[in-house]
C-alpha cells in the first residue's frame, strides 16, 4: 500500500510574512500610483485606507475595495506595481519560515499556503509552494459574491483542498489568528504557532 500523501500548511499573513500582505499591497499600491501620478487608483486607494481607519467599513469590504482600486492603474504602472510589489514580498518573508519550507520540501511534503489574503498576492511565492486556498477577489466583480478565506471558510476550504488529494496534514504553521477551526479541523496535525518577533 502506498504512503499516504503528507501536507504541510502554511499561514501567510504574520507567519510566512514578517507583516501583512493586505498593508504591503496598500503601501506599494500608494507608492507606486502616486509615483507614476495616477491620480484615480491613488485617491480609491486613499479612500478605502480612510474609511477602513474611520471603522467605516468592514475588513472584508476594505480588502474587496483595495484590490479594486488598482484597476486604475495603466498597464505600464500595473506591471511596475506587480514587481515592486514581489520585491517588497520577498524581503518580508521570515528566514526561520523559508527553512521550514525547505524542509518541507526535502521530507516530500505537498506544502499548501492557507491565507485570507488575495490568492492574487501569492504570485512571488509560486516557485516555493504546491498549491494554496485564499480569497479570490480579482474575479468577483459584485461585493455581495465576496466571501474572504478566514476562520471556518479557511477551515472549510482547506478540509476540501486536502480531502481531495487524499492525504493527511502533518504540520500548521500560524500565527494562531482565526486558524482555530483549521487547526480543530485537523487535531492529529503539530501546530506550530509563529511568534510575531520570531
């Protein structure tokens, strides 16, 4: 009988990540519009970051309203975005994660990234990792069709995602917020809890 399939999941946002994808998306997409004066995708920006901060909106609906604001950009800026946007990424992942990946992958474990940020901000992580569940905001066009990858839809989506490679989960990597029902999801699993500093 052949070995059972072993998946080592990944938390992206303070765990991969020294920071938050969703705050170096808005830092880059600022930079860059306003750099390049685009003035349309700077001030959506602005105003959703605003609104946000007011506690005017939702978590949910800043993110959905974010990614929509670079669709403002010209080709030309969109591409610069998308390079600086990786550049920055790629200094923002911890040392002590790229060696567990590392090590994930020379045990042969499928390594699957579990994030609720924007599946479309995995892009500079495509070479390190297999596969990954996260919120796909780029091709909803409508708010009420939103749901953001967190807490049980995370859990749900990463039980199905493993489910149908029939395999078993070896190591969560998080940094514990709103993993709960994942990390419940899969209790035979070590849970190796990323300190913020670590």
């Amino acid at each position: 009988m052949a070995k059972k399939e072993e998946i080592d999941i990944y938390d992206l946002d303070e765990t991969l990540l020294r920071g938050n994808s969703t705050r170096l998306y808005l830092d880059t997409l600022l930079c860059v519009s306003r750099r390049r004066w685009q003035a349309i995708a700077w001030l959506r920006t602005a105003t959703a970051a605003g609104l946000r901060l007011l506690r005017i909106v939702s978590h949910r609906r800043y993110k959905w309203l974010l990614w929509h604001a670079a669709t403002g950009l010209s080709p030309a800026v969109a591409t610069e975005f998308r390079d600086e946007y990786a550049r920055r990424f790629m200094e923002m992942l911890r040392p002590s994660m790229l060696k567990a990946l590392e090590r994930s992958h020379r045990d042969g474990h499928h390594v699957l990234v579990a994030t609720a940020a924007y599946a479309e901000v995995l892009e500079p992580l495509r070479d390190l990792i297999d596969g990954a569940v996260a919120t796909e905001t780029a091709a909803v066009a409508k708010y009420g069709d939103y749901v953001e990858c967190r807490g049980d839809e995370k859990a749900r989506r990463v039980r199905k995602y493993v489910a149908e490679r029939d395999a078993g989960v070896c190591i969560i990597y998080t940094d514990g917020k709103d993993d709960g029902p994942m990390m419940a999801a899969f209790p035979n699993s070590v849970h190796c809890i990323v300190l913020p500093n670590s």
